[in-house]
C-alpha cells in the first residue's frame, strides 16, 4: 500500500509547498473521481472510490505541518509520547492549568485571561518554531542521505518537540473551550 507522501510522488521531507500539494491534489482528484467510472466495472468503481478516498486522507495529512511530521513519526515507527516531559515545562503546564481553573470557574478577570492566553500562544509558538526548525534539519539529512543513525537520532528529537508541544495545545484549546 502506498503511503501518503508516494501518492503525490514526494519524498518523505516535512519542507512541502503546499500550493503545489494542493494543485496535484486537484489533478489527481479529477483524474480518479468516481463519476468518471459510472460505466466502468464493479472493480474500476471500488478502485476509484478507494483511490478518492487515499488522495482526501493524504491531502488531508499533507497539507498541515503538524499532521506531516506525526505521520512520517507513525511511519518512521516512532511514537509521541507526553510521560516523557521535562520537568521544567511539567511545572509550567501546572501553573498555566492552576490559572485555567480559575477561567473555567468564572474567578479570573479579563486581564487574566488575556494575559493567560498570550502566555499559552507564546509557548506554542516556540514549540512551532522548534517544530520547523528540527524540520528543515530531517530535510537536510535526507537530502544529503545522511547514515540511518542520524536520521533515527533526528525523528527522535521531532518526537520529543511534537510529545512536549502535545501539553501546551491542550491547554490552548481547553483555555479556548472555558472562554
């Protein structure tokens, strides 16, 4: 079975141009589209609905950062896993939660709120900027066909940026759902 980055003809690199994704998504999609099989065989109409199906499911992956590197983690065989945090953002992520209860029950002024979600919406964009960063460096690494060391040793750092950056996510959205 192909994996997502074949089906557009791409290498397995998180630096994709997504309006180029998004013109051979179009291209595909109207190539494979089952209304143009209404005549074709059973097995032509299954094989076009399950074809329609991999490009949306692909397109869909592809196209958003965060989405691309969990599925080459998933297909690397690497796991993002939140028990393996530091202590130092564990700390953080108790305090910011302390203050989000006071949101959920209504206690904390406005200018808590704010200052509660520009907190949140710094740490996450430190995490996203760590996230392309470590990024460019796995592109780098293939493109040049660095050792599988290297790369094992790179998808493992993607893992733990990806595993930390999962708590602060969390609490944006819980902090968005209170409000």
């Amino acid at each position: 079975i192909m994996d997502y980055f074949e089906v557009f003809g791409l290498s397995r690199a998180l630096g994709i141009n997504t309006a180029t994704l998004e013109k051979q998504f179009h291209e595909l999609s109207r190539k494979y589209h089952p209304d143009y099989f209404t005549t074709g065989s059973e097995a032509e109409k299954t094989q076009a609905l399950r074809t329609t199906a991999l490009l949306n499911d692909a397109y869909r992956t592809l196209r958003h950062p965060i989405h691309r590197v969990e599925y080459l983690l998933e297909l690397e065989g690497f796991k993002a896993d939140g028990s393996k945090v530091p202590q130092a953002l564990l700390m953080e992520v108790f305090e910011i939660n302390e203050q989000l209860e006071e949101v959920k029950a209504g206690t904390a002024s406005v200018e808590r709120v704010d200052s509660l979600r520009a907190q949140i919406h710094e740490k996450r964009d430190q995490f996203d900027t760590e996230l392309r960063y470590a990024s460019q460096q796995w592109d780098e690494l293939l493109k040049n066909g660095a050792p599988e060391p290297k790369r094992k040793q790179q998808l493992a750092k993607l893992t733990e940026i990806l595993s930390e950056s999962s708590y602060i996510r969390n609490l944006e959205r819980d902090l968005e759902n209170a409000n």
